[in-house]
C-alpha cells in the first residue's frame, strides 16, 4: 500500500508544505521515523525528532512552525494526534480487508435455532447456544461461547476466548478482546443468622449498545434484575469489573484495574483513570473525571469536575494536601525540636524557681 502525500492531506483535510508527491508505505512513530513512513508530532517535547527523523512525510498542527530546517513533507491539520487516529483506523480497515475471514470453521457448534446474518464468521471451536441471533458482518473468532437468547449486532468482532452469557444484547459496531466475560452472576450474598451466606439468583442481563470496545480479560456482571448498562461509545481497557445493575454512561472511558461496585451510574462522557474504585448505590455526574488510584465512595452532582486521592477529593485541594503531605517528615522534625526545646526551657525554669526558693 503506497500514498502520497497529497493523497493523505485530502483525507485528512490538511495543507501541504514540501513535496505532494511524497510517498509512504508505513506509519512509524516520529523517533523511529524511516524513508517511506508517515508519522506525526502533537507533543512538542518530541520536536526535537523532527529535524533528525527521516519520516517521508510528518503531520503537524497548524499552529506549528519549525525552528529549524526539516527534510520530511510536512501535512499540518487542526488536530494531529486526532488525524493521525483516523490514518491508523483507515489502515487497520485495508489490513483487515486483506485478511478477511468468512464462513464457519469446524469444528465449531451452531445451535439449530440460532439465526446468523450475512457474511458472518465463526472461528473453530465456537460455541453458539439456542436462539442466538448474530447480525451481518460480524466475526466471531475462535474459542468464543455465546449463550442461549443473546443477541449480537451488526459488523461486531469478538475476539479469540470470550464468553458471553445467555441473553446478553448488545448493539452494533462493538470489539470485545480475548477472555472477556460478559453476563458473570453479580456478586450478590445475603448473610445468614449462622454466619453463613445464602446466594442472592442473578436473572437479568447485560446490555451494550453501539460503538463499545472492551480490553481484554475485562468482567461485566448481569444485573440482579433488569440490566447492566454500556452505554453507546464506551471504551473500557482490560482488567476492569463492572459490577450488577451499573450503568456506564455514553462515550465514558474508563482505564486498566478499574471496579465500579453495583448499581452505581457512571455520567456520560467521564473520564477514569486506572486503579479506581467506586463504590455502589452511587450516582456520578456528567463529564466526572476520575485521576488514577482514586477511591470514590460519594455521590457528584457537578459536572465535568476532577477528582483525585483516596477518599477522593476536588483536584486543587487534593494538589494542596499532597504539598503538605510531603512536607509532614520536615514538619515532624520541627515539632520534635520545639518539644525538646520546650522541654530544656521547663527544666531551667524549675530549676531557677528552686534556687529562688
């Protein structure tokens, strides 16, 4: 696969400065740049490597502008980092076309009632339960297990090992990597008088709309009753567990070793950080974001707000108490001077007042 320069910057909408005949054949990032790659810079404490990069062709933004001389064709736009995005999700789409899977492979286990689209795929050793319906265009690679009543949509692709529970209904447009698990049984005991616990039954679901990836080796419980939410455009890494009954709000995107315990919702458009623990019953606002290692265990009404430490509190008082955190051994030190210095001022004072007596 071979474009030029000129080509990229109609699809991108960007403006030409060098050679619009430039041509590239691999995208690389900027410090590893070689003859024939296409690369971008949006941070500028990578700046440095565009004068020595040997990148064909680099995309800038178009407030950039070089301190010194650069041999690379230069494609500025209003975002790079965004633009270089597209690039590399329009080259993903012509690899995976290249490599396209189609059919059923055997061994593999389809249901009589289960209902598959067009142009589905459905790698060895698969897995489909009864009354599955699975919509055109998707790819269900090997090793999956569907359960019976679920629903899967159009053009979704479910990667090698994953196990999706009965009647869990999900959208269009959804990537779920290896050994996820959707529709495990909530976490839900009832304590007894003996000490013991008696298991709570788990008969709802989970429900994933539209345009939702999920990382691997990530959990989504189903719902006491009712339904565990994934709201459309969520993006959530590996290892995270979402708990029964929460609702993730659209377009929120939560990092690694995340818990969010049950039926608590997430506000749309939030931002989590990784290692952050949420408690249930909870009710977070719109556009919250959350720093890594955070531990929320409160309800938030005011939105787009940050929250860091643990327990959680607002960003600036949080950056003021890590300050005084710090300086706790120093503090410590001085209150040990002045109580020894108080104590040698107690000792000369009794001692004076003996004399005088």
């Amino acid at each position: 696969m071979q474009f030029t320069a000129k080509q990229i910057s109609e699809f991108i909408d960007g403006t030409i400065e060098g050679d619009e005949n430039a041509k590239v054949t691999e995208l690389s990032k900027i410090e590893n740049g070689t003859a024939g790659s296409l690369c971008f810079l949006s941070n500028r404490k990578y700046e440095s490597y565009l004068y020595s990069t040997k990148a064909s062709i680099v995309i800038v933004g178009n407030d950039f502008f070089p301190a010194e001389a650069v041999e690379s064709t230069l494609i500025k736009v209003a975002d790079p980092y965004s633009a270089f995005s597209v690039l590399l999700e329009k080259y993903n789409e012509v690899v995976n076309q290249m490599n396209v899977q189609s059919g059923i492979e055997q061994p593999s286990f389809i249901h009589p009632s289960a209902k598959i689209g067009k142009n589905v795929f459905i790698g060895a050793f698969s897995y489909i339960c009864e009354n599955v319906v699975i919509g055109d265009g998707t790819k269900i690679q090997s090793q999956v297990f569907v359960g019976a009543d679920s629903q899967i949509g159009d053009n979704c692709l479910v990667f090698p090992g994953v196990k999706i529970y009965n009647r869990t209904v999900m959208g269009n447009n959804i990537n779920i990597h290896s050994n996820t698990v959707i529709g495990s049984d909530g976490f839900g005991f009832a304590p007894q008088p003996d000490g013991t616990y008696s298991k709570i039954a788990q008969i709802g679901n989970v429900v994933i709309e539209d345009d939702v990836e999920i990382g691997a080796n990530t959990t989504i419980d189903r719902a006491t009753m009712g339904s565990t939410f994934i709201r459309k455009g969520v993006k959530l890494d590996n290892l995270i567990q979402i708990a029964h009954n929460v609702d993730v709000g659209a377009h929120t995107v939560v990092a690694a070793q995340t818990g969010i315990s049950g039926s608590t919702r997430l506000g749309e458009n939030s931002v989590v950080g990784g290692q952050v623990g949420i408690a249930g019953h909870l009710s977070l606002a719109k556009g919250t974001q959350i720093g890594a290692q955070a531990g929320i265990n409160f309800n938030t009404s005011e939105e787009n707000k940050q929250w860091h430490g643990s327990p959680a509190q607002p960003l600036r008082d949080w950056m003021r108490a890590s300050v005084i955190f710090k300086q706790l051994p120093a503090v410590e030190k001085r209150i040990g001077a002045l109580e020894q210095t108080i104590s040698e001022l107690k000792a000369i004072i009794e001692q004076n007042s003996t004399i005088a007596k």
